[in-house]
C-alpha cells in the first residue's frame, strides 16, 4: 500500500469510492478536488504530496481534542486486545460503556438518566424519533406524531433526519421532507429580522410562529420539536436573545417534548458544557456525537431525561422489551475511545481553554473583518463562527447563487492554508476547528481568512 503514489491512490478513489454529497459523474471525470488525506497533528492535516493545512473545520466539526491525541490512540489499542466488542443486549453490559454513559449523564446534569448508544447522529435522531412515538403511544396519545424542526436546521440526512434537516440541498430529488415533519422560521436575526426589530422582538416573532404553526396542524398532532442550540450546518447562527426561553414556553403550553441535538454543540464548544446550558433551554431528550469521541471512532448518544425515561420503562412493563436496537448500540471499542476522549477533556480544562480563547477568536474575526464591503455578517460563539458574504451587506442583497462566492472562497482560503468549510446554504464560510486551538492557531486562521475576503471582493 505504502509503495502506492498520490496519481495512483486518486485513480482508485475515482473509479470505486461513492463519496457523499459529492458531484459523483465530474468526480468520475476527474474534474473535482480530490486530496488524498494522509496524516495529522494537533489542528493539521496533510495530503501524500505533503501539502499541510490548518484544519479550520476539524474534520466535520468533531475532531475536537485534535489529532494524535496518544491518550485515546492507547485506550483503543488496548480495549482492542482487551474486549473489542460484546453486545449489550438484554441487559449485558461491558465496563467501557457502564463508565461512559456515567460520564455523559453527569457531565450534561439536569434530568437526564439513560443514554442509548448509535454510531452517528443521524441514527441517534432517528433513535430519539421512534422514542418521541413510543413514549407518546405509552401515554394514549397516538396522534401526536409530528416533528417540528427549522428551516436551515440541520438533523442528518436519512429518511426520517434528512426530512427533519430544512435545507433543500437534502431533500431535492430524494421526496423529501415526508409528512410527519413540519419546519418552522430560522431563528437568523441579521437576515430574518424586519427593519427596527430588537432582537427580542424577533424572538418572540419566531415563537409566535411555532405557535401558529402547532395550531394550524392541532396541538394534539405534534410530537416533538428538535433544534441544534447554535444552527450549525444551516450556517452557524447563534439564537437571538431570548429564543430558547420563547420557544420553550410555546412547547410546555402544548405538551410537545424537546430535542436539543447537540451534535455540534456538546462537549464545550460554546464554552459551556452543551448549548443547551448556555441558552437556557430544557431538553426532554439530548443529541450527542462528533465531540463525543472526537472522532477517533464513530459513537453517538440519545440522553433520555427523566419525563420520557419514566415512561419508557411503564411501557416495557406493560408491553415487554422495546423493540429497538443496533448490533454496535454501545460498541465497546469505540465507548472506550469515547471515553478516554472524556477523560483528556477534563484533564485539559478544555472548558476553561475555550472560554478562553473562544472571546478572543470572536474578537478577532470581528476586528478584522466586520465592516468589510462584502462581509454581511461575521456570528459565533465559543469556537464555532462563520463569515457570510454578501453581494450588498448593508441592504442585506446576496451573490447570486450561481456565482459560487461561498465555494470559491473556501477554494481560496485553502490555498492559503486554511481548511473552512462553504456551508450548504448562502455564501458562508464556517469555522469549527479542534478545541485544543491555541491563539497563535487562531491568528492564523483570522489572517488567512482576511486575505482570502480581500481576494474575492
Ligand atoms: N445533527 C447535527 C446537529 C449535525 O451537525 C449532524 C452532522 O453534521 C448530524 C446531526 C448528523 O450526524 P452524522 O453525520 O454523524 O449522522
């Protein structure tokens, strides 16, 4: 394998990988960037030519405590030799998977008493929709079985998350959304907001909405509302103030469960333990992935509070096992990575590192490029931000779409170092790199990104 060169691997990559959201007959073709990734360090990865980059995006906004991380590199070699895998059906269980769902239960507080395991976010969400379903049968309202998410929200793209995702990007040629979701206004002040209208204001235009939205379908068909704290994929939008606190009372006056997906947001990224603590809300149900094993293997999480627990279990008591499962639910290995994941969390303070440097991160993209002729909007929080560029920021008018300003811009940044990420919808370059970022890393990135602004404009 080690004698294969770059052409060589790109040939192989071209003629038998499906690569996901990807132009597949021009990349056959061999007319799309096709980098063949070969190695990593802390926040940079490189291709077989060598060629270095600052990962702005770590990965998929999940390498969280970097690469090479040798604690979690040990702690999978060894539960390798040890147990790679035995299943928790039935009530088994395995140390790694008892300690870590300990560790997340803990680490997000509140209510929360179970978590079920999967292996990404998507099958999670599609977890915690079954159980929005089950848990409202249990209590003899079969009827409530729609899910509200937003527009630009971004869930997973199977069948039932790609509905609830609300970019078309997902849905178009697929029949998507299917009819059990409904998608509500984003909560994106600098385009959303009318002329005069304080945030807060908006706020409460968002939630006036859901309530709208729930009455025009009947309170007592709606399940569950799902929402990402921050709108990650959609454009990473921090919520104007006051959303979550409108939008959670909206959900009790109707009796409809919340599901905070914290697929990007948990594990310290906003500088809080998860979004859902920054912004006050109050999930019935938790989302967790990415950061969860920082990607070093892939596991995910549905957090299960106390008001669905309790009648899961009257559910099963009534009606016997649950019925559902995945034969790597609480894989052991990649529990073990998780867990040691957790563990180089803590003993890092990365909680304290990014609210650190999140502040100055912030600051720093602000100063350097607030103000600028096509710079709309520069929005983050903690180490999470994006830059959305615009044809006339002021009268908030985009770049037509089919000038690809957002593409050709990360196209740009890349070449000057920097991985960021054209996110799916409008010209917006998104940031989420490793949370172990230094300043020095930053700067980098804010100087790159500032050039490659001027160079588009
Ligand atoms: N939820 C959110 C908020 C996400 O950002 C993602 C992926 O980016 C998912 C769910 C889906 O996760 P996965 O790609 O692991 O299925």
């Amino acid at each position: 394998l080690s004698n294969l060169g770059t052409e060589q691997l790109q040939e192989k990559d071209r003629s038998y990988v499906f690569h996901p959201s990807t132009y597949l007959a021009k990349h056959s073709r061999g007319e799309t960037p096709n980098r063949i990734m070969a190695g990593a360090e802390g926040v940079y990865i490189w291709d077989t030519e060598g060629r270095k980059s600052l990962d702005g995006f770590g990965g998929l906004y999940c390498v969280n405590m970097g690469y090479g991380c040798a604690e979690i590199a040990e702690a999978i070699a060894q539960q390798a030799r040890e147990l790679p895998f035995a299943h928790v059906y039935a009530g088994q269980g395995t140390k790694p998977v008892a300690l870590l769902a300990e560790a997340i239960v803990e680490y997000f507080g509140q209510n929360m008493r179970r978590v079920f395991f999967g292996l990404s976010g998507s099958d999670a969400n599609e977890t915690n929709i079954k159980l929005v379903w089950y848990y409202h049968n249990i209590l003899g309202l079969p009827q409530k079985k729609k899910i509200i998410s937003r527009l630009r929200g971004y869930h997973g793209s199977g069948l039932v998350t790609g509905s609830l995702t609300g970019l078309p990007f997902f849905h178009d040629h697929f029949d998507l959304p299917l009819e059990i979701v409904r998608h509500t206004t984003t909560p994106h002040y600098y385009r959303q907001a009318q002329d005069g209208e304080s945030e807060e204001a908006f706020s409460k235009r968002c939630a006036d909405e859901l309530e709208a939205l729930i009455l025009a379908e009947g309170p007592e068909t709606v399940g569950a509302f799902i929402g990402e704290p921050v709108l990650g994929t959609g454009g990473i939008i921090p919520p104007p103030q006051g959303y979550w606190t409108a939008i959670q009372a909206v959900l009790d006056k109707y009796n409809i469960l919340l599901i905070a997906d914290e697929v990007v947001c948990g594990f310290d990224r906003t500088g809080e333990k998860f979004g859902s603590h920054l912004y006050g809300m109050r999930p019935d149900i938790v989302t967790v992935a990415k950061g969860l094993s920082s990607a070093y293997l892939p596991i995910s999480g549905s957090i299960i509070g106390e008001r669905v627990w309790s009648v899961l279990e009257q559910g099963t008591e009534k009606h016997g096992a649950l019925g559902h499962g995945w034969t790597y639910s609480g894989h052991t290995l990649c529990a073990a990575a998780a867990l040691a994941n957790l563990d180089v969390l803590k003993k890092k303070n990365i909680l304290e590192h990014v609210r650190d440097v999140g502040p100055y991160w912030q600051e720093q993209m602000k100063a350097k490029l607030d103000g600028h002729p096509i710079v709309g909007e520069v929005r983050g929080v903690g180490i999470l931000s994006a830059v959305e560029l615009m044809r006339d920021p002021k009268q908030r008018i985009p770049f037509e779409p089919n000038l690809q300003v957002g593409v050709r811009a990360a196209a740009t940044l890349l070449e000057n170092g920097v991985i960021g990420r054209a996110m799916p919808h409008a010209d917006t370059i998104g940031f989420a790199p490793p949370l172990i970022i230094k300043r020095n890393e930053i700067d980098i990135i804010v100087d790159a990104t500032a050039r490659t602004v001027d160079a588009t404009y």
